[in-house]
C-alpha cells in the first residue's frame, strides 16, 4: 500500500477562499522500462512496452524461409497435386499473398515463382503430371511404387536401380558401379529422387557422376540438381554447387540461373540477383521469356529501377522474345512500388493493343496499384470493367483489392459497404477481406468499429491469421494500450500464431510512436536474439521509429547499417527519413532526401510530400509551405485525400486559420470525408481563436458523421475555454468527459488547475487535484510547477516553498520553469534580495540542479534589477 504523503496545509491567499490542499495518496510511480524524462507517465504509458515483448522472448525462432515444413501426421491425407510445371500454358496460376504497405493499409501483392513458369515438359523438368509430391521413400517401402505413374524415361534396369536407391541407407558408390546403366536413367533417376522428397540421395547421385568421365552431367543433369536443392530449401548449397560447377567449365542452361535468380529474389536479395544475371550474360546463356519476366520482376521490387525495367523490357522485344501476359502483368504490379499509376494504366493498353485480353491475374496487378495510390474512382472503374468482360468476373483478391483502395483513399465506411456488395454477388469475404478493414478502422482511430468487424469475423468462421492479429496489435500500441495489446498477444498464441517479423517491426514501430526512443533499439537486440533476421522492413521501421522519436542521428545511423548489410533504400526508406527530418523542421534536410529520392528514380507518392509539408510547418517555413499546397490545390501534384488531409494538419500547427478552413472545405469539396484528425485540427484552431460556436458546431459535424469525440477532442475543448478564463466551463467539460466514458489524462486535468490557477482560485486548483489524485492519474512536473506559478504570482512564497519540498520528497525533481516562475515573482514585487537569496538556496538544497543553470537563474535575476533601475531613473528624469 502507498504511503500517505500529506500536501502541507496553506493559508488562503488574498482575495481568494481558504485552500484545501489535503492529504491524498499519490499512486506509486510505476517502474517503467522506458522512463521518460521531465514528463509523467499516464496512465496508459505506466504500462511497460517490455513485459509485453517478454512473453514471445522465448518463442522458437521460424523456420528458415526456403524452407517448407510439412505435417507429420499420418491422418492428413492429401491429394495428388497436379504438376505445375507441364501445363501447357505460359500463364502461370495466379498466386498473391498478403502484404502491408509503407502506410500500413494490407494489399494483395502478385508473388513470381520461375518454376511455376516453365513449359517444356517433362522431358526438361522431371515429374510426369498427376504424380505426388507428397509420397516418400515409404512409398516403395510399401510396395506402392507400381501403382505410381511410372518415371517415363526410367528403363527396366534404371527403376531397379532407382529402387535399391531408395532402400540404401549411406553412400551409394556401391550400388551405382554395379550395373550397367543406359544413357538417360541417370537425368530421370535425379528426377525421381526429386519427386520423392530425397535431395541428399540426388545429391549424392549427382556428385557420383561428377566423378565418372562416361557420367558427366550436362546442363540438363545440372537444372534438374539446382532445382531440387532450391526447391527443398537448401538454397545456400545449391548456390555452392552452381558456382563450383561454373568455375571447373561446367555448360549450364538457362534454367539454372533463372531458378537461383528467382529464389534470390524471393528472399529479398536483389543485388545478388542482378550480378546472377549478368553473369548468365556474359556466359553466353541467351534469357528466354521467364528469365526476362524473373529480372522485370526483380527491378520492381526494388522500387526505384522504373527506367531499368522499361530498359529491360524494350531489349526483351529487341531480341525477338514476345512479351506474354505475365510479363505485361509483372510490369504493371512493378508500377505499384512506386505508385506509378499512370505508367500501369499504359502498359495495360499497350498489352490489350498486343492482342492479350487481361485475365484475372492482370486485373488484379493494375488493381494492386490504383489501390495503393489511393485512387478508389479509377479502381471501381476497374471492376466495372470486369464485370462487363464474361471472360473474367471479379473475384475475392479483386474486392479485396478494392476495399483496400477505399481504405487507403479514406473511404473507411465506403469500403465496409464494399463488403456488403461483394457478399450479395456471392463473393465471401477471407481473412484478407476482414484484416483490411480491421486495419483501416485501425490506423483511422475507430476502435470500436475496427473490433466489430474482428468480433464479426470470427462469428463468420473465418480465422483472424496473424496479419489479422497484428493489425490489432498495431492499432492498440498506436494508442498505447498496452494492456490490451498484451490481451492480443495471448489470443494470438493461444490461436497457434507466433509472432512473425512484422509483428516484431509493430512493437519497433509502437516505441517509436509513444517517444520511446531508447527502447527502439531494445526491442530490435531482442528479435535479433530470438532468431529472426532483419530485412529492409525492419530497418525502414527502426528509421521510422527513431524518426517519430525525435532521434534524427539514430535514424541516419540505422540508415547507414541498413547500406553496409547490402539492403538497397526503396520508397519506404526514403519515406522514413523524411518523417525523421520533418519532425524536426528541418525543411532542407527534406528536401535534399526528396531530390535524392527523384535522381535514384523513385516518383515522390502522397506519403512523401505530406512529409515535405510537415518539415515546412515546423521548421516554420510558410511561404514554401503555401508554394507546395499550391501545387497540391492546382493538380501538379494529385490532391489526394492524404495531402488535403495534411493540409489541414499543417495549417492548423502554424495557427493559420483562414488557411486551415480553406483546406479542410477543399477536403470536403473534393468529396473526402474528414477523419477524427481532422475534426480535432479545427477544433482546436477555432479554440486558439476564441470561435468558440464554430467549435461546437464541428464538434457536432464530427457527432453526425459517425466519429465519437476522443480525448484529444475533450482536451481541445477544456482548453478552450480556460484560455478564455472561463474555469466552471473547462470544469463542466472534464465531467462531461467522465460521464461518456473517455478517462481524463493528466494533461486534462492539468488544464483544467492551470485556468483555476491563472484566475487566482487556489482552493478550486486544489479541488481538481484531488479529484486526479482519486482517480488514480497520477500528477506530473506540470501539474506542480502551475501550483508553484499560482502561488508565487500571489505572493504565497510559503506555500510555494512548501509544494516545491513536496516534489523533491515524492520524486519530481524541480526544473528551471519551476524556479523561474518563484524567481520572476520575487523581481515582480522589486524583491531582489529575496530572489538572489533563494538562488542561493537552490545551490545549497538541490544538488541536481548543475552550474549552467544556476548561472543562468542568477543572471536572470540580475537583468530583471537592472532593468528595473532603468525604468526607476527613466521615471524620475520625466
């Protein structure tokens, strides 16, 4: 239990009733991972970010990305699959997983899989169709073989031998030097040592011809070996085998180096994939069509390589290779890195004028990007589209594409009855469906929509994934509930989850939001020790987080590490470091990083020139600040919903209110629907501004439009007229606030003292803190510098002494502010010596308060007499 630490009891001030500064039992400062200097810990921050990360510390690291791990059960029972890679179409399946972008919003983007793209047959790529991948060496074992589609190449000898092979245990020099065997057996036996799951034994296979002249594999032997170690995880030993062989002169084909080329991709490591396909080049290894459509999509993944894929794409048609569907579709999801929507929406007319009527796939791609950019009119076009083509209906990743359009343009309640729409044209929502919303509602501050549409879900059947999950956490964390996310995290272990790389990249991004800078890199030493390597994502979340945290040199430093660890910087990074710089103000330093981002090739998006607006206002540059929104109003830039938004943020941050009310009318002239933001940016101008029925009334816009007021809201209005003088209003406001359910801060509270205070109402100050005090907010330097201000200004020095011995008790170590407020009263009243002699006494009493500041009081003290005197003489001499 706490101990009571009485407050001492006060004469009552002149002109003012008696104070009833009363004894009360202050909460105990929680013990907080991520202390945070000179200001209180609310509430909701008393909650540790690291007892949260604590429980998934020991959570086994995830299996190697390559690598695919497999049921052991025997009651699963699967299908046989169809082989893939003998269909005889070049248009691959349509494959899409989710992602989130740098905003947060989830898409569906197109993943690339070279050996889905081949169609040469079996006689190139191993696997008669209709065999299953799924069957081991326990087929034989059982006796099954036979009634297996047989291996068409195998002779009579070459299946005896593939059979001992499967039974033999060790080295298999033995069994392979005993027979005869005939041209051909030994491509197809790698190949049905490839079917059934046995790499080592293919492997060991592959180096026995190695090691035999008559035997010596050929550049078929060698795709075929290179395949089966990619396609079995082990990656690394394939690119060993790959770069043995090309050193001792081995001939390789095409389909060697586009498989590595394609798994370098999908692991992120496009440099490696690039230097891969030079060297194909310079071998003399002519790329066919897939090669092309692997490096297309190589160069839009890396999100700023616009002009080297229009390069690549031109020497494609050049030397006389017909682009097909996928590569017009891997172009077109390339625009959407760099939200290049223009250039998608040409390259699909130029793929229609090749005569290639769009299929689903590409569709979706150009979807993809008008989502990400936002523009929700142009993908409703789309679907229009498609569903005047009978060839090619809409399907679940065409809605979800869609919403996420709405979503990401601001439309959260549009793409909620997107939902709607797509359900009575008989297309159930997924787990995609439901995680786009949820995030939406998330990352807009409604709360309580975003966990309707999670409560629906799971009614629906439909499982939340951990995409699902972690947009919850997202959104809690923004909010600092730590509680709550810590409620999410057990739901999601509970539900089978472990917390991925993004998950980890959310609780980076959480430390950064909250200002919790130290713990950023806490939290990144911690994911590192649980197995989980960083990637670009992570290193552009580590840039945002200390960027938001103020920390402009640790961002730049996490940049510098992200280089020498051989990421390239894409839209995100570039992104990340202009929110750093602009948090700061510093407009050049922003502008520097966007002429960077253009002469890399990277096309500014919203994101970028919001950021450029905000490095403007608070580096209180207005005349760029207009220049740019002029450019935004008039359309060189699209007027996004995100920009207009910003408008209206960055106006109000710079106290401009006429352009603050132009903004926000052009928001809603260009038919975007303000969010809570919004609505707090203008109550808050007309606050600053003494409108005080203009407030109300968009207070009562916001009400009608769906939106609850939050705290910030009620604060704004508290604030609003304390500094009209009008206490028994703030007053009146703080309990209305109670009453709806929205818990005051401490800073609602201490609005509230300070108007009480300001006016000279001691006891009334005093009544409020009590009431924080019950309601276990705890006070914070703030609260006790206003009380020390109060009563100095009425020259209750007593009193003000007694509050100030009360802080340095209880843990609030006094600051300059609280001084200066005791100084600057006594120099009021012409009490110099008075002021010199509690300068003094600060020197004698407070041992944290160092020379420099002490200096800088004293002198203080001393300019105030001065000046004083000045005005002393001046007034005789007239």
């Amino acid at each position: 239990m706490a101990d009571k630490l009485p407050l001492p009891h006060l004469r009552p001030a002149p002109n003012s009733h008696k104070s009833d500064f009363q004894v009360q039992n202050i909460p105990p400062q929680p013990k907080s991972a991520f202390p945070l200097q000179n200001s209180p810990p609310s509430p909701s921050h008393s909650f540790p970010v690291i007892s949260v990360i604590k429980p998934i510390l020991n959570t086994p690291p995830p299996p190697p990305r390559t690598a695919k791990s497999r049921p052991k059960s025997k009651e699963i029972q699967r299908k046989p699959k169809k082989n893939l890679l003998l269909e005889s179409t070049s248009r691959p399946p349509p494959v899409f997983r989710n992602t989130q972008d740098e905003k947060g919003f989830f898409h569906s983007q197109l993943v690339f899989n070279a050996d889905l793209c081949y169609d040469k047959g079996s006689a190139q790529h191993g696997i008669q169709e209709g065999a299953s991948r799924d069957r081991g060496v326990q087929d034989f074992r059982n006796g099954t073989l036979g009634r297996q589609p047989r291996i068409k190449e195998l002779s009579e000898t070459g299946e005896l031998l593939l059979h001992s092979i499967f039974e033999q245990d060790g080295n298999l020099d033995k069994i392979l030097e005993s027979v005869s065997i005939e041209e051909g057996d030994l491509l197809a036996i790698l190949k049905g040592l490839a079917r059934f799951r046995q790499w080592k034994k293919a492997l060991n296979v592959f180096d026995w011809m190695r090691n035999h002249e008559d035997h010596k594999p050929n550049a078929q032997a060698i795709a075929v070996m290179i395949r089966t170690l990619v396609g079995h995880g082990q990656f690394s030993k394939a690119t060993d085998l790959f770069h043995n062989l090309r050193q001792k002169g081995y001939s390789m084909d095409v389909y060697s180096y586009t498989s590595l080329i394609s798994n370098y991709s999908r692991n992120g490591k496009y440099r490696e994939a690039i230097s891969l396909f030079k060297i194909m080049e310079e071998d003399g290894c002519q790329p066919d069509v897939v090669a092309y459509n692997v490096m297309l999509d190589v160069y839009g993944k890396m999100g700023n390589s616009w002009k080297k894929v229009v390069f690549l794409f031109e020497q494609m048609k050049n030397r006389g290779f017909r682009p097909d569907e996928y590569t017009y579709c891997t172009i077109i999801a390339a625009c959407g890195s760099g939200q290049m929507y223009e250039e998608a929406s040409n390259i699909f007319k130029e793929m229609k004028a090749a005569g290639y009527a769009p299929g689903i796939i590409t569709y979706n791609a150009l979807l993809n990007v008008y989502g990400k950019a936002g523009l929700h009119r142009e993908a409703l076009n789309i679907l229009t589209e498609m569903e005047n083509s009978k060839e090619c209906q809409p399907d679940i990743v065409t809605y979800n594409e869609l919403i996420s359009a709405y979503c990401t343009a601001g439309f959260c309640n549009e793409a909620a009855a997107l939902m709607d729409t797509m359900v009575s044209k008989g297309v159930e929502p997924d787990v995609f469906t439901y995680t786009i919303l949820i995030s939406a509602f998330g990352k807009a501050g409604r709360e309580e929509k975003a966990l309707e549409f999670f409560k629906q879900m799971k009614n629906a059947g439909c499982q939340p994934n951990l995409c699902t999950f972690n947009a919850i956490i997202a959104m809690y964390g923004k909010k600092a509930k730590f509680k709550k996310m810590m409620l999410v995290f057990d739901e999601m272990r509970s539900s089978g989850h472990t917390p991925d790389r993004f998950t980890w990249n959310t609780l980076v991004a959480v430390c950064g939001t909250n200002g919790m800078h130290m713990n950023v890199a806490n939290v990144f030493k911690e994911m590192k020790q649980v197995g989980f390597i960083p990637d670009r994502d992570t290193y552009n979340t580590l840039i945002g987080a200390y960027g938001r945290s103020g920390s402009v040199e640790m961002a730049l430093e996490t940049y510098g590490q992200m280089i020498k660890e051989g990421f390239c910087p894409n839209l995100s990074t570039y992104i990340a470091l202009l929110n750093a710089f602009a948090k700061k103000g510093q407009w050049e330093e922003a502008e520097s990083v966007l002429a960077d981002m253009k002469d890399k090739g990277y096309k500014p998006n919203e994101n970028a020139y919001a950021s450029l607006l905000h490095a403007y206002a608070n580096g209180n540059h207005i005349v760029r600040l207009r220049i740019l929104a002029e450019d935004i109003h008039s359309g060189v830039i699209h007027p996004s919903w995100v920009l207009l938004k910003t408008l209206v943020l960055v106006y109000g941050k710079c106290n401009l209110l006429t352009e603050t009310e132009g903004a926000f009318s052009e928001l809603k002239r260009r038919g975007f629907s303000p969010d809570l933001v919004t609505y707090n940016t203008m109550i808050v101008i007309y606050g600053k501004h003494g409108f005080i029925d203009e407030a109300f009334d968009m207070l009562e816009n916001m009400k009608q439009n769906g939106w609850k007021p939050d705290l910030i809201t009620y604060n704004s209005l508290i604030s609003m007229y304390g500094r009209e003088g009008n206490c028994k209003k703030s007053e009146a406001i703080l309990s209305e606030m109670k009453m709806v359910g929205n818990k005051p801060d401490v800073v609602s509270y201490n609005i509230v003292i300070n108007a009480y205070c300001k006016q000279g109402l001691m006891q009334d100050a005093s009544r409020i803190f009590s009431e924080m005090m019950d309601s276990g907010v705890r006070p914070c330097i703030v609260t006790f510098n206003t009380f020390v201000a109060g009563y100095s200004k009425l020259a209750m020095f007593e009193e003000a002494m007694n509050v100030l011995n009360y802080m340095k008790k209880h843990g609030f170590m006094p600051n300059e502010h609280t001084y200066y407020a005791i100084v600057d009263s006594y120099c009021k009243l012409g009490r110099f010596q008075a002021a010199s002699d509690f300068v003094n006494k600060i020197r004698q009493t407070d041992n944290t308060f160092d020379h420099e500041k002490l200096y800088r009081l004293s002198q203080r003290v001393t300019e105030r007499q001065k000046t004083d005197s000045s005005e002393s003489i001046s007034s005789i001499m007239h």
